[in-house]
C-alpha cells in the first residue's frame, strides 16, 4: 500500500470548506476531525515525515503549536483544531493502555463522587477566575497558519461532561438532581459561565473561524439526562456559545457522542448549529442521519470507529466509498465517527484520507 503522506502540494481553503458546510456543492472531499491521539500524531510525524518530534513544554509553545499546525496542514485538513486554556480540577481512575501505540497508562473520570458533595465543596473549588484564562495558544497558532488555513477551537470539554463527570461524579450528580437540584445547577451553571467567558474573548482572535465544542451526552440508547433536563441544565449554555459565534459570522459545530435523537431537534432549531459530529453505525449510520437531517445542517466524519480500527483494507475501502456515496457532494466532510485513537492502525486511517483524496465520482 503506497499513501502519500504527506501530501505533496497541500492547499487549504476554509472559506470553501464553510461554503459546503452551509450548503455549496463541494469540488472536493474536505477532512475533519476532532482530535487526534498524541501517539498517533508523533507517530506520522516521525514515520511519515521524517521529523523530529517536539514535546510540549512552555519553552517549546510555539514550536509545539507549529508542529500541531503542520500535521494538519500536510494531511491535508483545512483548518486546525486548537483546545485548551481552562482548567477544571477533578478525580480520575487509571489503567494499563493496551492500545496499539499504548499510552502506558488510561485514565478515565471518577463517575462515583467527584469534587463537589454539597455547598461547601461548591464555595471552596478553586474555580478558574476570567483574569487566569489561557489565550496563548490561539494567539500562537493565528500568527502561523499557512495561508487558506483557519483555526477551529474549544478551550475544554462540554458543560455536562466536566459538571456531570469531573465535578460532580454521574452517581453522587443523579441522587444530587433529586435531593438539592439548586447545586447541580449552580455546578452547570458555573461550568457554562466560564466557557462562555473564554468564548466571548476568543472569537476575537484573527482567524478564528468557529467553535468546535465537544459535550458528549449520550449512550447507545438513550441520553443520559431526560431532555427536560438537557433543556434545563445544558442546552441553553450551547446556545450561548452558538450565539457568540454566529454574531461575528463564524460556525458552531457539535462534537456529541451517544444516543441524542431524542434532543437533536434542539440542537438544530433552537441551538442553531451548523454541524453535528459523533456517530455510531449501531446507533444511527452517519448516511441516515444526513437522509433525515441534511437539508438544515452539515454533517461530519461518520466512519464507525469500531470499523475503522478493525476493517481490513478492502473492506475499509468500501466501506468508506459507501459513505462517500451516500453523503457527497453536500453539507458533508469525510472524518471518523469520533477520533483517530491510539488503538486504531495508523494505516487505516490514513486509507480514509486516501480514499477522500481519490474520490471525484461527480
């Protein structure tokens, strides 16, 4: 199998990728993603590139976000995707990482008890205060994009996931909904008032192109709070963040993993957002999904993680043509179902990406 990667005349163009987006017929197959696992970026980086890797540290900022530009940038994707710059302080678990490019360690959130219990937990968090922010890397990254390249950013997971999982803690948040529901909401509420804070400064930055806020929701049947809930509790901060972006013509797109059918009406009618992201063939196949939903919103990736760590070559091959075929040439950008993790084969993913680059059937 002969990829070529890197590419080797890359020609980003975020202003054609957000025509598409609202609706223009595209000459292409744009990419996106919402992340990459480290591991896999360094692994391209040092095997395809044939460059040293950089780790991060506040002496190698810059050269660390220009690292992170550059692998965007010669895989092809019109737009990096930049996170960071707050900080909410929560419990974690740890296990060993059997991926492929194992991390050594996983680690996931504490979904029992997390860091706040009841009012006095909530008074003494050390919350982020707006004067401690983090802006830097979007202001590196804006000074170094080559050009048609734009930035995508978020600065931390989704209100529900850190007020929910970090915060909170999913068991001690559910007895929490019925026994003192003014803190929950204060927890979210605060979550959210930090978000929108960062969000109302960073739009400011040149070439800042939209929100790309990940909040995941959802399990494979279901959302995990009633939509009354959701109503109460989550969706009105999206539309908060939505609104920041929409008022200075940029996108809001939505990273949300899980089951959400029951709220994506809210989500596209009243949050107002431009793309959805996240999918799972057993929950909805991303075709199905643009069938019933494409008319008002764009949708992005869709190939099944699942799949795509586990399919051999042929079989991916069409697999991904199946989806090409079934979503170009409109409101569509081909990307996996979630992220490029550690555990699936690096080749595997850059079939995808092979797959976008050859497909020119209309």
């Amino acid at each position: 199998m002969k990829l070529e990667v890197p590419l080797k005349n890359p020609k980003p163009d975020f202003e054609e990728l957000k025509k598409v987006i609202k609706g223009k017929k595209a000459e292409k197959v744009h990419f996106v993603e919402l992340l990459m696992d480290y591991e896999v970026k360094k692994y391209i980086t040092e095997r395809y590139f044939g460059e040293d890797w950089i780790e991060y540290s506040e002496e190698n900022k810059e050269k660390y976000i220009k690292q992170e530009i550059n692998f965007w940038y010669k895989l092809g994707y019109d737009y990096v995707r930049i996170a960071g710059g707050i900080v909410f302080y929560g419990k974690s678990r740890k296990t060993k990482d059997t991926a492929i490019l194992s991390k050594g360690e996983r680690g996931w959130v504490e979904e029992g008890v997390g860091m706040i219990k009841d009012w006095s937990d909530f008074e003494n968090y050390p919350w982020q205060k707006k004067e401690e922010i983090d802006y830097s890397l979007y202001e590196i990254a804006s000074k170094n994009l080559p050009d048609g390249m734009k930035m995508l950013i978020c600065p931390s997971s989704g209100v529900f996931e850190i007020a929910s999982e970090t915060l909170l803690g999913f068991e001690n948040m559910s007895y929490l909904i019925v026994d003192n529901f003014p803190l929950v909401e204060a927890v979210f509420n605060k979550v959210g008032e930090i978000i929108y804070e960062f969000y109302k400064n960073a739009v400011e930055i040149d070439n800042v192109e939209g929100f790309f806020q990940g909040d995941d929701l959802g399990f494979k049947t279901s959302t995990f709070l009633s939509p009354e809930h959701l109503r109460k509790l989550v969706i009105p901060w999206h539309k908060k963040f939505a609104e920041i972006a929409h008022q200075k013509g940029k996108m809001y797109w939505l990273h949300c993993c899980g089951n959400i059918l029951n709220v994506i009406d809210d989500f596209i009618n009243g949050v107002k957002i431009d793309a959805f992201h996240s999918f799972q063939d057993e929950i909805i196949p991303v075709w199905e999904f643009k069938k019933k939903y494409g008319e008002k919103i764009a949708v992005l990736g869709g190939l099944d993680v699942n799949k795509l760590a586990s399919y051999d070559e042929k079989n991916l091959r069409e697999y991904v043509r199946e989806i090409l075929d079934k979503c170009m040439p409109y409101r569509y950008a081909l990307g996996s179902g979630n992220s490029i993790a550690n555990y699936i084969p690096v080749e595997n993913y850059l079939i995808m990406l092979d797959e976008g680059l050859k497909y020119f059937k209309f």
